[in-house]
C-alpha cells in the first residue's frame, strides 16, 4: 500500500511538472467547454530545434468528437484558437498504439 501510495505521488509529481507549462485557458469555439492546454516538454524542445513559431497543437474531446486547435508562440502562449469538425483517424494499429500511449500521458 504504501509503495503504491508513493507511486502514485511520484506520478502526480510528474504530471505537475509536465504541466508546468499548461498556462493557457481557452474555451473551444465548437462546443464552449473551457479547456486547460498544456504542452509536452519534449515537443516543445523540438519545436525549438525547428524554430518555427507558431506551431499548431490539438486538443481532442467532446461528443460528437472534434478538436481545438491552438497556435502557440514561443514563450508557450496560445496566440489564436479554431475549432476542427472534421477528423480522420488511421485505422491501423500503430496508430491506435499511439492514440493510447498519448491516452495514459495527459500532456
Ligand atoms: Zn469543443
């Protein structure tokens, strides 16, 4: 129980600190639900590799499914915001691999 417990804070602690960088509160145009983004922080130092600001990034919810779209500038503010109706998801399997890896890791 209580490596579990402590498990479970370490998780908790790890999330915290990848959230860090979840500044932004934006309400989706689509459906109106206020939405924290936060951003990865190995996505954000390869965005800095490339340099190219600003850079899209997509948050998926909702019923019937849609997604915001966020372009967010170099100091990981979101700068302007759109909501994408139309969606297409691969149907193989290491797409779903993927879309559940990125399931169990909020950010
Ligand atoms: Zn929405």
């Amino acid at each position: 129980m209580v490596i579990k417990s402590t498990s479970r804070n370490f998780e908790r602690k790890k999330i915290e600190l990848m959230k860090q960088n979840a500044k932004n509160l934006h309400t989706c145009p689509l459906c109106g639900e206020k939405i924290e983004v936060g951003f990865e922080k190995g996505i954000l130092s390869k965005v800095a590799e490339d340099g190219n600001y600003p850079f899209p990034h997509v948050h998926l919810h909702g019923s019937p499914l849609h997604a915001m779209i966020c372009y967010v500038d170099r100091h990981s503010v979101v700068r302007a915001v759109g909501g994408i109706r139309s969606i297409e998801i691969s149907r193989d399997s290491k797409t779903f691999q993927q879309f559940m890896a990125k399931w169990s890791n909020p950010y």
